[in-house]
C-alpha cells in the first residue's frame, strides 16, 4: 500500500489505536495508517459502485 504525505482520515490514528484496543487488537502506527488507506479505497469503491447503479 502506498504511503502519501497528504492523505487524511476520517479519524487520527490515534484515536484508531485506541478503538482497536478496546476491542483487543494492537497495531503499531504504521499498521494503523494502513488500515485507515485500505478503509478509505473501500469506501471510495463502494460510491462509485453505487454512482453507477443511481
């Protein structure tokens, strides 16, 4: 997965960290970070799919 500079989440990955603690999984930061881009293509795909369907 590539890595931007200027990429953005939804949530920190802070706060990321700390919801995947509560539910008993621990991530580093990077893993964190790649989680959240790999969230983001998905959802990305799921509009477009939709926007085509519409």
């Amino acid at each position: 997965m590539s890595k931007t500079k200027d990429f953005k989440h939804i949530i920190s990955i802070d706060e990321a960290m700390e919801i995947f603690k509560r539910n008993g999984l621990i991530f580093n930061r990077d893993q964190v970070r790649e989680i959240l881009e790999f969230m983001d293509k998905i959802a990305k795909l799921v509009v477009e799919e939709y926007v085509k369907r519409v």
